[in-house]
C-alpha cells in the first residue's frame, strides 16, 4: 500500500500565561495509506482537532507547532513549505471539512460559487469550466436538483446538504487525503447515515485516504479501517477496526467503552470513568490516564511508551508488558 | 401502561403553531407540534424521540407553558396547566421542572452557581438566611459537586459539571416531574454517562418522573421505559422502549433504528438510508408527513391523502396504514471472518 | 458587582488600561482634594506677580491675565468638567437603560414607538440643538445645563441596551429563571440587566470623554459653565485675547481636555475587550 501521509512526534504548543507553553498535542504519530480509513477517536480536549489542523498548518497563532515534529505528504514536507507551495497543498493534496456546515460556508456566496472558488484556486480553469465542475461535484456528493442549487445560498439549504456542499468543497481539486473533522456530530441521525455513505463512496471512487476525526465509537466500527485512540495529547491506542473492537487493551479505551450505551445488548448500568479529563495546561505526571485509571499501579508513575498488545496493536500502557501477544 | 395509579401528567392533542417571521412574515405558519398526545406516570421516564424539527423539544417547554399552547390539553397531577393564572402557575412550577440541552447558555454568567442553584429556593420562599447555603451545599453534593464550588462562576467549570448545576438548580424546589430537554446531547461520551447515572439515581431516591427528550436511540434505551418517536409534530410511533426496539413498526422508526451507529464492526446491519430532506414544517406533506421518504413497499394513495391515526400494531401503537407488514432492517449478522 | 470588580482587574492588567485609569484616578484625587491640593485659591490675585506670567517655579502653569495661578484654575476646573460629566452620562445611561430595558423587554407596540421617537431625537443635531436652548436665558445654573446634556445623551444608549435585551431575551438561562417561577423583575434585574451591564458600561465610560468635550464646547463659546465657576473650556475662553503673548493660558486647560478624554477613551476601549471574550 502507497503511504500518502506520515506524522512523526507531532507537537504542537501555546503559550500559558506564565510563560511556558503547554501541548495540547504531545508527540503523535501515525500514518496514512492510500484508499484507507484511519479513525482518530477521543473526547474534547485531547487534541484531535489540533492534531488535524496542524496537518494543514492551520495551527491558530499564538499557537506552533513545535520543531522536531515530521509531517510528510508523500514527499513533501509539509512543514518546511511555506507561502505559495503551502498554499498548493492546502485543499489540492489534503482536503479538510470541518463540523459545523452552518459557520464553515460563507454565508453571502452561493453554493456554486464556493465550490467553483475552490477549483479555480487550484486547477487553471476558466470560470465557466469550474461551475460545470461544481455541477459535476453537487451531483456526485448526491444533492438532489443540483442544477437548481448551484446558486442557492447556504442558508437555504438543510444542514445535511450544506455538509455535502463543504464535501463537495473539500474534494473540488481532488486531494488525496481528506480529512474529516467530526463531520457528522451536528447532524441528525439518519442524515448522519447519508453523509457518511456518501463519504464511503467518494473514498472509494477516487482511492482517496480519509482521516476521520470523532468521538463515535459507532462511526468508527462501520466506517474505519484502522483507529487510534488519543487521551491528553497523546495517543493511548492503535490497532485495525475489529482487533480494537475485539480486544480494547488500554484502560481509557476500556473505560470508553463500557461507558457507551448499547442499541442492542442488554441494558445494564453505564460504567463511566471517574474524574474529568485533565487540562492542557496541567497534564498529570508519569501516564497522563492514572488519576482516573483503575488499573494503576507503581510504575504508572513512569510515562509509558506505546507497547505491542497484539497484531499490529499497540497501546500506551505498562500493563502491555505482562502480554505480549494476545490476552 | 400497568400501574394502577393515574397518570402523573397527560398531554392530549397538544397543538403549537408558531407565526413564521422575521423575512417570511406573513407567510404560513411552522407547525412545530400537530396534535400529540402522551401521559408519563409516576416515577416513570417518558422518552420523547425525533431528530430536529420533529417538535419534540416545543413539547417540552409548551408543556411547562413557557410557551403558550396553539391548543389542546395538559394535565399535570389533576390540575389543568393551560388553565392556570399567574400566581397559579408560579406555584405549579415547583412540581415541574425542566433540564436544558446547553450547559453553556443555560446558567447565568454573572451569577455564581450557588446563587443559580439558590434561586428557585428564594424565589419560592423554601428557605430562609443560613438555611438557603446549607440547602445549596447539599444539592451540590448530591449531583457530585464539591459544595464548595458554590462561589464560582459557570465559566470556570466543564460541560458535564454545568450540566450538574443545572440539574441541582431543577431540584432545588422538590419537583416530581422534570422535562429533561437534550440533557446530555452536548457531552462527551464519558459525562454523558455519568450525567445519566445520576439521572437515574436521583429518579430512585427522589421518586421522580421524566420526560426525556432526545434524538440518540441508544441512550433513550439506557433510561427510558416507553418511547414516543416524533415525526414532523406528530407522534408516528409509541410504546414499551424494549418492545419498539425489538420490532419497529412504523418505517420511520426502523430507518432511525437501523441508522443508529452501533460501536460493533462485526455486526453489520443493513442501513436504510432515507432519501430526500425533511420537508418544511410550514409546509407539511398531505396524508401520511412521513409518506416523502417512506420506503414501505406497500405505499400508495392512500398515504398521500389520509392521515394514518396512531392504533395498536403488536406491541406499540403506530401510525401507518400498512404497520403489520412494515419491514424491519434485515437482521443483524455476524460477519464471516 | 464582583464583575465590575473583575473587569476593572481586567482593565488594569492591559498597559493603555493602566494608563488611562491612573490618570483619571489621579484626577479624580486632584479634584476631591479640591482647595487643599491647590498651590492657591483660584480667585486669589497675586499681586506680586506680573499678569500673563510664564511657567515658573512658584507658577508652574503660568498666570493669566488678572494673575490668577493657572495651575490652581486647571485643577479647580477638573473638578466642574468631571462633575458635569459624571452626572450627566449617570442621567443618560439610566434613561437610556430604562428606554431600552422596556422597548426589548415588552416589544410590540410600545417597543415600535420608543424607537421611532428615538430615531427621531436622533436625527435633531444635539450640539445644535443645546446652542439653541442654552442661547436663550441670560443665565443658566449649572444644574439646569447638566440636566440637557444629560437627557439630549440617551438616545444611542437605548438602541443599544435594546439589542441586548433582545437577544438575551432568548438565552436559556432566562427561560430557566422563568421555569423556576421568576418574576418579571427578578428576570428583569437579575438576569437581563446584569448581563447587559458589559455594554452599558463601556458606552458610559465613553461617553464620559464625549460629554467632556460637549461641556467644554459650550462653555468656550460662553453658553457652558459660567464665569466665575472655572471651567477648562471657559479657560480656553479666557485665554484667546492673549493667545499669543501668554499662550499657557488655554494651552494647559486644553491639554488637560485632550488627557482627560484620552484617558477615559483608553479605559472604555481596555473595558470593552475585558467584557466581549469572556468566558460563556
């Protein structure tokens, strides 16, 4: 399989009021190959969104992201660019959409505009070539009428559609990798469920990577191929979708899971983690999990490093080292 | 329904049209609630389902009147709400309360979160001078506060920590009924779960009743023993929560159902994935409000133009013409390998 | 309120807060001193000095031309400029606060006749309009002239406290308040002014430096604060037959003008940024 993205000991910091500066990403590391899925799951503040965001340089000042850090597109590398050659990758190489569809589309431009203004940024069409193109997109991202809509305004539009306008945005120059900031969370349930079809079948049609960034343990199970867990800045968990899901190794995951409601099942009380998730600006020592870890022992005092649990499956966690293999 | 006791509140034929405004003044008006009706017993959750713009949430505050009805009836405990005066329903509004979905719009920002929890004691005369901060500080403790937290403001606490000084604020007055509007919607996955542990346990000691409002299935199971699937202001489907699950019988339901993301990857249910949008509540469909996007192989004519009622199909109530052969999601399977 | 205490702490933590809020600190002492921080009493003609003396050791503002110490009349004159100022912006803010708090609060028909009786006071030039009232009678007393300024000021301060209301009308806190059983005044002064307040005081404190400027308009074109009671625009006044040979004369009193509103311009820009990104 191609690699089409690799992150090595991301860091990203911001300044704290004495001083110093804090991570809200504390040296994440993952990669992407062509075609695939990878699901990068956490709850607020563990740094997803950052970690994303930082793939495009779109780290909020007075927010960096810190030296040692690798982001490679391929061969690029993305943070050695700067100006003119940045500007090419953003939406040409690495397509992003965000959450909220109302607050991401620029609401005194149609639709068409929006979408052609993103193929003329990066494809040397004429203006007339880039609306037949954003023809094409609102047809293949499946909005019903899409001659109708072309120059419809957002606030026109359902959320639904306005979230595959920003697909529709997104894929105009047809990146390779797209990434996909819990893009369904604003949505309804059933239009969640066309949404996420439709990203499916775009990934699929043009072999592109998607990362997708939630906090649905749901979404992960049908749609992702591999996940990492992430907690305080850091990633807890990685394996493939069914080993993640047949054998969740690190208290946190554990913790995550027992913690969700169950459609089918039995219904038993919800075991939720203790304690709330810790701030940026004061992650605990040693393992950033052990205040609210109910399997910490002595060495947890120690800062773990991502151990083998299984099969192409790691985990931050001491305990790995009582398994090597298989539980 | 088995108990013996009557109903805690019963809402009949609930109506609520609001005017449209603001550009489209003067045009027809939203039809945010069409004629709904429930009753939710004692020390019973009550779910109310639907995604956005289905009503429920105008349900919710309509019953409470912070929002006058267009029509129909609300029965809370014998007493007519719609009929109330002022000072009436001021004194009704200890026994219903209300939790909001927001935890960051619904306390005041100027006003400590003990002030917030202290108010609805003030405002009813419950407590006088030092007993008003010793009633405050336990309400706190008993939805897992530090008591001492009483002198800070809303912004220095987390999502799931507001959301419990909304929930002590609603007790603050001894309610028996409480409309949990979206409670936990806007948390995370672990705060939801401990926000809903302590709804359930404060139903235990307190004896109280909820109506629970809320779009996620799964969540809905977790708490609630009935269920009433919302659909454009109606209610499209009703019933025991572990039976309507178990076999849905209006096509609405089993399209929500079979949408619900379920954190398994072996099981692989076959999704059905409606087409089209939600219509306009200013501008409802004929018949049927679902018959747009219904995929029931026996729609017809007949859903176009007559409003299916809700009746008794297996073991819920539903509104569709042709219920006994609705088809479910094809079951789940195990995945080969 | 422990939030003005807060957003004064805010204030004071940004450099232009600081400097703003010393200087008119500074003034504030100066001016309730009063007549024990002066080098001299105004009135006092010293008869040793020469008229229209330069800036000295024992005159450091200079004299004017009947010898009165010009540092003494700055400071005396801080004393009126603020006072007319502090009264009449109170009078505008709580009109306007009134106005506003009912046309939001109520709406409907009430709301459309306060702001089309606004829209209206709005269109009349106020700095007109007060020449052409304060031309009339031979005297005014410095209550009366306070009193116009201050009910000629209300009117943007209404439109404003309006739109607040209006859109924390709808917050789900105050639908809260409302389901807990609040009254119409508990929601009223608990929930929807208090809240309001942020605005509020930032217009105030800029309309602090507004007024400051009025006042001494009016009293250089003699239709202001009257003489003997010193005023920095009525100094200005006093100053021009000699601008050229004793320029210290209208050149100290302005430059406490330009300071004073500087300052107050600075505090309500530092009290502005202290209340919009805040928490919620």
């Amino acid at each position: 399989m191609t690699r089409v993205l690799h992150v090595r000991d991301l860091r990203v910091s911001f300044p704290a009021p004495d001083g110093h500066r804090f991570h809200p990403v504390d040296g994440v590391s993952f990669s992407l190959d062509r075609g695939e899925t990878l699901a990068l799951v956490g709850e607020s503040g563990c740094g997803k969104s950052l970690t994303s965001l930082a793939l495009l340089r779109l780290v909020p000042p007075p927010g960096r992201v810190d030296a040692g850090s690798t982001i490679r597109l391929g061969d690029t590398d993305v943070l050695s660019l700067e100006g003119e050659a940045l500007r090419r990758i953003r939406g040409r190489r690495i397509g992003m959409i965000f959450q909220d569809p109302m607050t991401s589309l620029n609401p005194v431009f149609t639709v068409g505009d929006q979408i052609a203004e993103g193929v003329r940024a990066h494809l040397p069409v004429t203006k007339a070539q880039a609306r037949e193109r954003a023809l094409a997109l609102l047809q293949e991202v499946g909005i019903p009428d899409p001659a109708g809509r072309l120059d419809a305004y957002p606030h026109q539009l359902s959320g639904g559609m306005r979230q595959r306008v920003m697909i529709a945005i997104a894929l105009a120059a047809e990146p390779e990798i797209l990434v996909a900031d819990e893009p369904t969370t604003a949505l309804d349930v059933t239009v969640q469920a066309q949404i996420l079809e439709v990203l499916d079948q775009l990934r699929r049609a043009r072999g592109m990577a998607v990362l997708l960034i939630t906090h649905d343990l749901g979404i992960v199970a049908g749609r992702a191929d591999r996940v990492a867990v992430m907690y305080a800045g850091q990633i807890v968990e990685e394996a493939p979708t069914l080993e993640l899901f047949a054998h969740p190794s690190h208290p946190y995951t554990q913790g995550l899971f027992a913690s969700v409601p169950r459609i089918s099942g039995p219904v038993e009380r919800l075991t939720p983690i203790g304690g709330t998730v810790p701030s940026p600006t004061a992650f605990p020592s040693g393992c950033r999990f052990r205040p609210r870890c109910p399997q910490a022992f002595d060495k947890s005092e120690l800062p773990p490093d991502l151990l083998a649990v299984g099969p192409d499956h790691r985990m931050r966690c001491w305990l790995a080292e009582g398994r090597g293999g298989r539980d | 329904m088995t108990s013996v006791s009557p109903p805690l509140l019963e809402v009949r034929d609930l109506v609520k049209h609001y005017a449209a405004g603001g550009l489209f003044a003067g045009g027809p008006p939203v039809r945010a609630v069409e004629g709904v009706s429930f009753t939710v017993g004692r020390g019973e959750t009550v779910a109310l389902v639907g995604e956005s713009g289905c009503g429920k949430s105008s349900v919710g505050r309509t019953i409470l009147r912070l929002q006058e009805p267009t029509s129909g009836r609300a029965v809370f405990d014998g007493t007519d709400v719609f009929a109330l005066d002022r000072a009436a329903l001021r004194r009704l509004r200890r026994r219903m309360q209300i939790i909001f979905q927001d935890p960051y719009s619904s306390l005041n920002p100027r006003m400590t979160v003990g002030a917030a929890v202290a108010e609805g004691i003030e405002i009813h005369g419950l407590a006088k001078g030092a007993e008003v901060a010793r009633r405050v500080a336990a309400l706190l403790a008993e939805v897992g506060l530090d008591p001492g937290y009483a002198r800070r403001y809303p912004h220095e606490f987390s999502g799931g920590q507001r959301q419990r000084v909304g929930i002590a604020r609603a007790l603050a007055v001894e309610p028996s009924f409480i409309v949990c509007d979206e409670p936990v919607s806007a948390l995370d996955v672990s705060v939801q779960a401990q926000v809903l542990n302590l709804l359930a346990d404060l139903q235990r000691e307190r004896g109280l009743s909820y109506l629970f409002i809320a779009h996620d299935l799964a969540v809905v199971r977790q708490i609630a023993r009935r269920v009433e699937v919302m659909y454009l202001g109606r209610i499209v489907e009703s019933g025991p929560t572990e039976a309507l699950l178990a076999s849905p019988r209006h096509p609405y339901t089993v399209a929500l159902l079979s949408a619900v993301p379920e954190p398994d990857p072996t099981r692989r249910r076959s999704r059905i994935v409606l087409r089209g949008d939600l219509p306009s509540p200013s501008d409802p469909p004929s018949g049927c409000p679902f018959h747009t996007r219904c995929f029931h192989p026996g729609r017809n004519e007949r859903c176009r133009t007559e409003l299916p009622l809700l009746r008794p199909v297996g073991a819920t109530l539903a509104a569709c013409h042709y219920a006994e052969s609705t088809p479910a999601a094809a079951p789940a399977t195990a995945a080969s390998a | 309120m422990s939030t003005l205490r807060e957003a004064l702490g805010a204030v004071w933590r940004t450099p232009r807060g600081r400097a703003g809020m010393g200087f008119l600190a500074f003034l504030a002492l100066l001016a309730l001193l009063g007549p024990l921080a002066l080098p001299e009493p105004f009135r006092q003609f010293d008869l040793e000095e020469l008229a229209n003396a330069a800036p000295s050791v024992d005159h450091p503002f200079g004299t004017d031309q009947l010898s009165r110490d010009v540092l003494s009349r700055v400071v005396s004159g801080a004393r009126i400029s603020l006072a007319v100022a502090a009264l009449a912006v109170g009078l505008s803010v709580t009109l306007g606060a009134a106005v506003g708090l009912v046309a939001g609060y109520w709406g409907g028909v009430l709301d459309a006749v306060l702001m089309r009786l606004v829209d209206g006071a709005l269109a009349v030039p106020r700095l007109f309009l007060l020449l052409l009232v304060l031309s009339v009678p031979d005297r005014v007393p410095l209550a009366a002239l306070i009193l116009l300024i201050g009910t000629t000021g209300w009117f943007a301060t209404s439109r404003l406290v309006r739109a607040e209301v209006l859109r924390l009308r709808e917050e789900t806190f105050v639908r809260a308040a409302e389901a807990l059983g609040a009254s119409r005044r508990r929601v009223i002064f608990r929930h929807l002014l208090v809240n309001a307040a942020g605005p509020l005081l930032v217009a105030a404190t800029l309309g602090v430096g507004d007024v400051i400027l009025l006042e001494a308009g009016l009293s250089f074109l003699g239709l202001g604060v009257q003489p003997p009671t010193p005023s920095w625009g009525g100094m200005i006044l006093d100053g021009r037959p000699v601008l050229e040979a004793a320029p210290w004369v209208s050149v100290f009193p302005g430059a406490a003008i330009i300071l004073t509103v500087l300052a107050t311009n600075l505090v309500g820009d530092a009290l502005r940024d202290a209340f919009d990104p805040r928490g919620a």
